[in-house]
C-alpha cells in the first residue's frame, strides 16, 4: 500500500516540476511547483519525517511559493514572454550536459554497493543515546532535543542569517530617491 | 514498505535534473530562480531519505537548516529580482545581458 | 702638497676647465678660451711640480674604484722617468697649441665648443700618461678617443667633418676590440692589470710572456697610432681645425699608442718585436710615397706624421723603446712647429689649403716661414737639429739589426726629404698664385710666439745632455746600449754618410724636378699613371669603403631581420600574443548571460566529477 503511495506521489511531483517548468506563464508555473512541494511532503511522511512534512508545506508551499506568486504579479510579465529559447548554442550545450549529469547520476545509483534495505519500523520513544548520530525517532521531541543541544551553534546562526536576510530584504527593495535621502 | 533507498534517490535525482533542465532552458528570470528551489527540493528529499535509511535524525536537521536558508535567499532574491526590475524594466535574462554589443 | 695631490691636480685643472666650459661657457668664447689656456699652464706648473717631487723616485699613489669579491678596479697614479718625460712635452706642446688657437680660432663661431674640447682632451691625454694599470689607460683611451671625434667634427656642418669624426673614431675602436680582449686575457694571465705588478711578475718569471697578449694590446695601438691596417683614419682627420691636427693628430694622441707600448715593453716577445719593427718600416715607406700623391698642405704633414709614427715602431720593434721615447718627443716639437705653421699660413690665406694655389709666402709671412724651414730641416733629420738625434739613433739600430730594414729606413728618409721640399719649394717661393695668397700676411702675436718657441725646441730638443736630469732617463740608458752594441761606430758613420746623402738628395732632387713654384705638380704632368698611383694609396679606403657596404652591411641586414622577425616578432609580440590570447579565451566566459554561466559552472562540475573519481588527467 505505501508502495503505491510512494509511485503515485513520485509521479505527481515529477510531473508538476516537468510542467513548471515548461509552461509559458509563470503564475501557472509557481501553481505547478506548489503542487510539488506538496508532493515531496507526501514522500517526507512516507520516509517518517512527519516534523519536516509539515514544515514544507508550511514554509515552502505557503511561505516561499507565495511570495514568489506575490512578485510574478507585482512584475507584471506577460503571458508567453519567456518562452524557451532552444536554438542557442549555449542552452543546447547546457542541457546536453545536464542530461548527461542525469545518467551520472542513475549509474551511480545503480552500481556499486547497495546501502542496506532496512525495514520501517514506527519509533516514537524518547532518544536515549546521544553519542555519534542522533538516533532516528518520529517525534518532534527528539527533533528538538537534537537542535537545541547537537545543533545549537547553527541553530543561533541560523537566526543571525534570518536577521540578516531580513535587513537585506529591506535595503534591498527600498526604491532609489528614498534611499538617497 | 518495499521501496528501497534507491528509488528516493533516483526520484531526487530526476528533480534535480527538472531543476537544472529549467535553470538552463528558462529565460524568465524568475522562473529560473523557482528551478533552483526545485533543486534544492530535491536535495532535501536526498537528505530525508539518507537519513531515514540510515537511522539517524542528523539529516533531517540539516534538512531544516536547509529550509531556513532556502526561504531567506528566497526572499532576498525575489527582492534583487524586483530592484533589477526597477531598473531594467524587465525579468528577461536575454535583455538583461549588458555585456553584449 | 704631496706628489699625489700635484699630479691629481696636474690631471684634473683641465677636466675642471671642460665642465665649467661645458656647464656655463659655451656662448662665452673668448673667456673659454682664456679659461682653457690657463689650464694648459696650470698643467705646465703642476707638471713641473712633480718632477721636482720625483727627482726622489718614482711616485706612486693608487685608490679602489670598484670591486667585485676579489677582482677590484683601481685607479692610481705611476708616475716614473718615462711618463715625466712624456708629461713635460704634453704638457708644454699643448700649452702652445692653446696659445696659438687664441689667435687661429679667434673668428670662429663655436670657439667655447673647441676649448672645451681642448680641455678634455688634455684631460683625457694626462690620465693615459699617469695611470698605471691597464684598466685606467683603457677607460683613458677611449675618452681621448671621445675628444678627437669631439674635436675633429668641429665644422659640424661640413659633410667631410662629420664623416671624418666617425671613421676616426670607427677605426678607433677596431683596435681597442684587441686591446680590451687583451686586458682581458692579461688579468686571467697575471690575475693584476697594474703595470708594475705585471713587469714584477715578468721579471721573476720570463715564461710568463706571452705573444697572445703583446698582439692583442698592440691592437690598441695599431688602431691609436694609425699603424697599417688602420691607418685610414688619420688622412682624413686633417678635416678638423688645424691646432687639433697639430695637438691630436701629431704630438699627442697617436703619440699615447707608441707610449702606451712603452709602458708594456716587458710584455714583448722577440717575435712580435719583430713584427712590430716591420709594420714600422713599412708603414714609414708607404706613407712616404702616399705624400707625393696630395696637393693639400695638411694632408702632406699627415702623411709625414704617419711616416714618423712607422719609424717610431720601428725603433720599438727593434728593442729600444727609449729611442721611440725620443724620437716621439722631438717629433712632437717639430710636428707641432710645422702643423702650426701650416696653421699660420692656411690662416693667411684665409683658409685656402691647396699648396699650388699658395707661394710666394716667404715675402709675405717671413718669420712663419723661418720656423717652417727649422721644422723642415727637423724633420728631414739635419745635423744638429732635434730630429737628427733621434733619426740618426733609429737608423743605427736599424742598420744593427737587419740590412732590409736599414735600406727601408733609409729610404724614407730620402722620401721625406723629397716631399718635404716639393712642399717648401713649391708654397714659398715663386709667385702667389691665388687672389689668397697674394693678400697673405703675417699672423698676430699669439700664432707667432709659439712657432718660435717650437722651433727653438725643434733646435735645442735632440740635445739629450740638456734635458732635465729626472727626465729622458731611458732615453740616455738606450742610447748607452746602442752605443756599446757591436759595430756601432762603423754602423755610426754609414749612417751619418747615408743619412745626409738622403736629405740633401731629397731637397736637391725635389728642387729640381718640382721647380720653385711651379704651378701644378710635375710629376702629375709628366708621369700621370705614376702620380696618380701614390694618389690612391694603394687602395685602402676603397677596399674598406667595399668591405663595409657590400659585405658588412649584408650581415647587418640579417642581424636586423632575425632580430625584427625572431626577437621583436615571436619573442615579444609573440608572448604578448600569447597573453592577449589568453585574455580572449578568459574574456569569451564573461558573456553576461546567464545561461552560459550555467554551462560553465556545468562544465566545471563535470571536471571536479572526474578529477574526484580518479580519472587521470
């Protein structure tokens, strides 16, 4: 059963970004890559990443892809401006070797030594051993114990960054006589 | 669940490539920039499935950091896209070019 | 002051005279003209000063000039019997010469140019003869070689000044290639360039002489002393004003050659003496049949100059360098004496220099022509003159050593006598022949006082037994040996019979074939083919002139092309190319667009991929 759920979310999201990026419009686009992120959220609960599931949807779906929505409209591009260009030498050279990454990537994939095949099984006590890597848990418990004591230095920093990018966002987007001033 | 490990890496593999094929085709500015977070998407997904198959929650933090860092770059992003906007009048990467005669 | 100072100051009042003539003086004439003649007498008083401070020995003060590790440059200072010889005649022929060019050089245009050259080349002269080691001499010579361009292209806009000035010094440097080579070799040889170093080394250790470097240095003086193959230059060099034929060109500068020999004689081997007395001798004949071939008054003396000069090295090559000493001394005076008269009369003529547009000069400048006649019979080598002495010295030694050589001499002897009085004959007497000469008159004071002078010392000069006691030492050791050599009285006698016969032949014999003041050469009338053969000299300039355009100048031209094609071309555009193409290739990956930053970022991404998997590169 989860087998099937797997495939069928797998193809829902590869579809919707084949489509996103295809499309002409770019307000269907971020339409399409929203339905992505959801998708991949769907894979996170299969792979029992129920925190991180929830904070796709949250942050990426809703946040992110939102706001990018926001700016598309705000700049106003026209339907079927930004077509694809396929006859420049250097997009076809670029996805020749993009194409060429891909089938890297699958052989690589398929030789060589398999990782071992474990099992899920569902894992919602409270982490005992705290020595190498945290031990995998469902909960959101744990999530947090771990970040806030083996990932506290990038937790801070991560809010530093927030800040920054906050500030710069602000700099950035200020329109030129009043920055002036 | 039978589903392996490989089948989640060659889905993540297959988006970054969707990814990528949209950063190289793609002349909308903005589009590009929403296939370079399907990238990252699909390094998330790497990540989560490493992380699970391997019984530990270190990817899955990485995971969150990734998504911390991702929505700020995209929020700075968007904001030199619009400023480029301001002064360009246009998304366009073709027109955006000024280094050709 | 001590003896060192004495002769710092003797070598550097005329250097101060060139700069301040050469930093403020060059529109001021006539004050650089006083300023430079009293540096010539300031040379006179210094030069007198250290004789007397040398009466005690020689002296000797030296100080580092450069040093690299242990090979050290140094300049220093010998002054010993032979160069306060030398010193007094430079120093007081070239006093003249500076008196009589106040008056010669009185009208020109660029007299502040000419004294400062004078002073320089006093200056130069000076050091030659006080240095002592090989290094010095050489950095001397070729500055005296500066001055004698310097001073023959003094009508700089006179096409033949010019070319003069650049053969001279051309020719010039020919011989100083071998004499560099020479010092060169000379320090690897001796591991010192300091003269008296090197005759201490020679001396313990005869087997240290080597004919290498006597034949390289004796390049040097080949080229100074205008020897053969590189005698071209000195004809030619009459093209300057006529004090600097007589201070350069006669007494002083082709003189350094002969004394600069002098000063290495211990360096000599017997074969290379040998060499040097046959170049002499030949070059005293050829120059003497070269003089009936030239119409131009200056030209004659620098054919006789060229003579005197073979006959010197003669007197070297055949061991008596004192007797060179000597015979460079008083040719110096009566050189000096007749190039001044020359002088004297091209500038009573206003400048005319062809001797059969003259005559008639003896009405008209009596007491030049006095003094001409007293250098003339110096010259032709007359009992009791200065030129008798050193003449009749050479031809005995000559005699001594080899018949060939004594009939040469002997020969030139009757040569010079000859164009010596086809010169007197022809000039003095008769009648003026050109609008010139007819209005010719007697110079001032200041051209006048030195031709008597000179030809008292033209006069006075043989008489060795009258010279100073710290001077002329060698002179008077040479001529002890030549007379305690074997058979010198007989050897005396024919020479003092032969030695007459050939001046009196000589003057008599021009007298009657050239007539007093004919109009145009007789032996061009009478016997062209012949005139016109000792006209061309045997062909020296024009196989030069040959060699220089036809074969040197080819290899100039590929020089010059491999050096435009190889060195300008592929070297340095080349490189430069190179960068420029690299800059290119770097330049087409700023394209400004995006997608190309992509390709390249993919492209790189592909090369880590490789590199990470082990894919030898």
């Amino acid at each position: 059963m989860l087998d099937i759920l797997f495939y069928v979310f797998s193809a829902i999201t590869l579809i919707a970004a084949v489509l996103m990026v295809l499309t002409p419009n770019a307000v269907n686009g971020a339409m399409c890559m929203i339905v992505a992120f959801i998708g991949t959220a769907a894979l996170f609960v299969l792979l029992e990443a129920y925190f991180l599931a929830v904070i796709q949807v949250v942050v990426y779906a809703g946040a992110v892809m939102v706001l990018f929505l926001f700016i598309i409209m705000l700049l106003d591009v026209d339907k079927g401006e930004g077509a694809t260009e396929y006859n420049n030498k250097l997009t076809i050279g670029a996805s020749a070797i993009g194409f060429l990454l891909l089938v890297m990537l699958v052989f690589t994939a398929f030789s060589g030594d398999h990782l071992p095949e474990l099992g899920l099984t569902a894992v919602t006590e409270n982490p005992e051993v705290f020595d190498g890597g945290v031990p995998f848990t469902t909960s959101s418990k744990s999530f947090g114990y771990s970040l806030f004591t083996k990932y506290m230095l990038p937790f801070q920093v991560a809010g530093f960054l927030l800040l920054a990018a906050m500030i710069g966002v602000i700099v950035v987007s200020k329109k030129h006589d009043v920055a002036e001033d | 669940m039978t589903v392996g490990l490989n089948a989640f890496l060659i889905v993540a593999g297959l988006l970054f490539a969707v990814g990528l094929l949209g950063v190289t085709l793609r002349q909308n500015t903005l589009v590009i920039y929403m296939s370079l977070e399907l990238m990252l998407n699909a390094v998330n997904l790497a990540f989560v499935a490493f992380s699970r198959y391997n019984g530990t929650m270190d990817g899955n933090l990485f995971v969150f950091f990734i998504i911390t860092v991702a929505a700020a770059e995209v929020a700075l992003g968007l904001a030199i896209i619009v400023a480029l906007f301001r002064r360009r009048q246009s998304v366009m990467v073709d027109q955006l070019n000024a280094l050709s005669h | 002051m001590t003896a060192a100072q004495i002769l710092l100051a003797a070598l550097l009042t005329p250097l101060l005279s060139a700069v301040l003539i050469a930093c403020f003086l060059r529109r001021r004439g006539t004050l650089a003209s006083y300023l430079s003649v009293a540096a010539a007498a300031g040379i006179c008083a210094f030069s007198y000063l250290a004789i007397q401070a040398s009466e005690a020995g020689p002296i000797r003060a030296a100080v580092d000039w450069l040093s690299f590790g242990n090979f050290t440059v140094s300049m220093g200072f010998l002054f010993d019997g032979v160069s306060a010889t030398m010193l007094t005649m430079v120093a007081f022929v070239g006093f003249l010469i500076h008196v009589f060019s106040l008056g010669y050089m009185a009208d020109d245009k660029a007299k502040g140019r000419f004294f400062g050259g004078l002073s320089i080349f006093m200056f130069s002269m000076v050091g030659i003869i006080l240095a002592d080691n090989l290094i010095m001499i050489f950095v001397f010579w070729e500055l005296v070689g500066f001055s004698s361009y310097m001073l023959i292209g003094h009508y700089l806009d006179t096409d033949e000044a010019a070319a003069a000035s650049k053969k001279a010094f051309i020719v010039n440097r020919i011989g100083d290639l071998g004499f560099l080579v020479g010092i060169v070799y000379a320090y690897w040889h001796f591991g010192t360039t300091n003269l008296e170093a090197m005759g201490a080394a020679v001396n313990a250790d005869p087997s240290l002489i080597s004919w290498v470097i006597a034949a390289l240095l004796m390049c040097g003086f080949i080229g100074k002393s205008a020897q053969f193959p590189l005698h071209v230059w000195l004809p030619d060099a009459m093209a300057g004003p006529t004090p600097v034929s007589a201070l350069i060109h006669a007494a002083t500068m082709v003189a350094a050659g002969v004394y600069f020999l002098i000063r290495i004689a211990f360096l000599f081997p017997p074969e290379v003496l040998g060499w040097i007395a046959v170049l002499g001798t030949s070059v005293a004949v050829y120059a003497g049949f070269c003089a009936y071939g030239q119409n131009d008054i200056k030209k004659i003396l620098a054919y006789s100059t060229l003579s005197q000069l073979g006959y010197m090295s003669a007197a070297f090559g055949l061991g008596y360098p004192g007797i060179a000493l000597f015979h460079l001394i008083t040719h110096a005076f009566f050189k000096a004496l007749l190039f001044l008269g020359a002088g004297s009369i091209i500038h009573g003529c206003h400048h005319e220099q062809d001797i059969f547009k003259m005559g008639g000069i003896l009405k008209k400048m009596p007491i030049t022509s006095i003094t001409f006649f007293i250098g003339v019979l110096a010259l032709c080598g007359v009992y009791g003159f200065a030129g008798f002495y050193s003449k009749d010295a050479i031809l005995v030694a000559g005699g001594l050593d080899s018949t060939v050589i004594f009939a040469l001499l002997t020969l030139g002897a009757f040569l010079t006598a000859g164009y010596m009085g086809r010169l007197v004959w022809i000039v003095f007497f008769g009648e003026p022949k050109s609008d010139a000469a007819s209005h010719a008159h007697e110079s001032g004071f200041s051209m006048v006082l030195p031709l008597v002078i000179l030809a008292v010392l033209s006069v006075v000069g043989g008489w060795i037994g009258v010279w100073p006691e710290a001077t002329g030492e060698i002179i008077r050791d040479n001529l002890e040996h030549l007379h305690h050599a074997e058979g010198h009285d007989a050897m005396h006698s024919k020479v003092m019979i032969l030695g007459s016969a050939a001046w009196i032949v000589g003057l008599l014999g021009s007298f009657f074939f050239y007539g007093v003041g004919k109009n145009g050469d007789a032996l061009q009338n009478r016997a062209k083919p012949v005139y016109e053969f000792l006209k061309a000299r045997l062909w020296f300039d024009e196989i030069y002139g040959f060699y220089v355009a036809k074969i040197q100048q080819r290899f100039a031209v590929l020089l010059s092309f491999l050096d435009i094609f190889l060195i300008k071309g592929i070297f340095v555009r080349g490189s430069a190319g190179l960068v420029g193409l690299v800059g290119a290739c770097s330049r087409s990956l700023h394209v400004g667009n995006i997608h190309g930053y992509v390709y390249w970022f993919l492209a790189g991404i592909i090369l880590l991929w490789a590199l990470a998997a082990g894919v030898a590169l």
